[in-house]
C-alpha cells in the first residue's frame, strides 16, 4: 500500500499544502495522512502514519523537509521504517528505499539537507546581530507585559490565574509572572 505524508508548517501555505496532496493522489496513495504544524512540533499524523504502515508498504512523501527536520530525525524515521519493512519514496528527488542506490541517495542528501538548514540559521544569526548592532532589530514584542495592568485587574477582582490565562488567551505562567515577579523561575 502507498501511504502519502503531507505537512505544511503553517495554515497559511494553503497552496503548497493542496499540492502536495494532489502530488501523493496522482502517486496512488490509497491512505493520506496529512498536517498543518511546524517541523519542531509534535507531528501526530506522522506518527500515525508511521504507526499505521506495516510490511510491504511504502511512505510516500513529496519533499525531504516535509518529512524530517534534521539528519538524526531522519535516521530515526528510516530506522522505524525498515524495523516495519517499510519503503520510502520521496518525489522531488526520484528516492526510492527499494533500491540500494535509493538508500545511498537519501543518505547523502539528507547530510545536505541538515548542512543547508544549519548555513540558513547561521546567516539568520548574522543578519540579526547586524540588525541589532544598527538599532534596527527590536524583537518581539513584549505582550503579556503590556497587558500586566490588565491581568492585575483581572486578579483584584477574584478571578484564578487559570481563568485570566483563558479570558486572555495566554498561558498560566505568564500571568504567574505577572502577578508574581519576584517568584524565582522553576
């Protein structure tokens, strides 16, 4: 059985995300399992996917960054995969696990992968020093510190730190620090 993986980061790649399900749908891919989370979240259809597959079937994904976010997390798939007897296609680079040729290409690529991602934070690093040591980058914005008033009057009038985290759509230990600044950090 194929089985096709799809995942954008945000729900803002709408279109992205439709082509990789029409991609995995033109592949023959009888089950989809798909999600919208960054690669750094826990990706539960993911592990769906990987739970649901069994011998004899093949995961199919349309790109190497949809699938794993660094070369460890990849070996961690593939070494799941092959414990289940479990093949590998990956579109965009015409990788098929099937073939010891395949197997090699994934390896060499997903080294690439991770030195790419690891050469982008870097100049991401650089570019925001640069900016910070012109004055020019601030941050994010402070939030629940512009809201301290209002989660103190929140609080004065008797509502529990759970109730103004919901009312304000924040978390619990943002308003624990807000109402408890000189509490040390756990």
């Amino acid at each position: 059985m194929l089985i096709g993986y799809a995942r954008t980061s945000t729900l803002d790649q709408d279109a992205g995300f439709e082509a990789q399900l029409r991609d995995l749908t033109a592949q023959g891919c009888e089950k989809l399992f798909k999600e919208q989370v960054s690669s750094v979240a826990p990706r539960k259809q993911l592990e769906a996917a990987l739970e649901f597959a069994r011998h004899g079937d093949m995961l199919v994904v349309t790109k190497l960054d949809r699938l794993a976010r660094s070369v460890v997390h990849l070996g961690k798939i593939i070494e799941t995969l092959e414990a289940k007897g479990v093949a590998l296609r990956i579109l965009d680079l015409g990788v098929d696990t099937t073939t010891p040729t395949g197997k090699l290409m994934l390896n060499v690529l997903g080294g690439v992968a991770q030195f790419e991602r690891e050469m982008m934070l870097e100049r991401q690093r650089e570019g925001i020093a640069k900016a910070k040591a012109e004055g020019a980058y601030k941050g994010r914005k402070p939030t629940v510190r512009a809201r301290s008033e209002e989660i103190k009057a929140l609080a004065d009038q008797g509502m529990s730190m759970g109730a103004i985290a919901a009312k304000l759509g924040i978390g619990k230990g943002s308003v624990h620090r807000v109402l408890n600044p000189a509490a040390p950090a756990a």
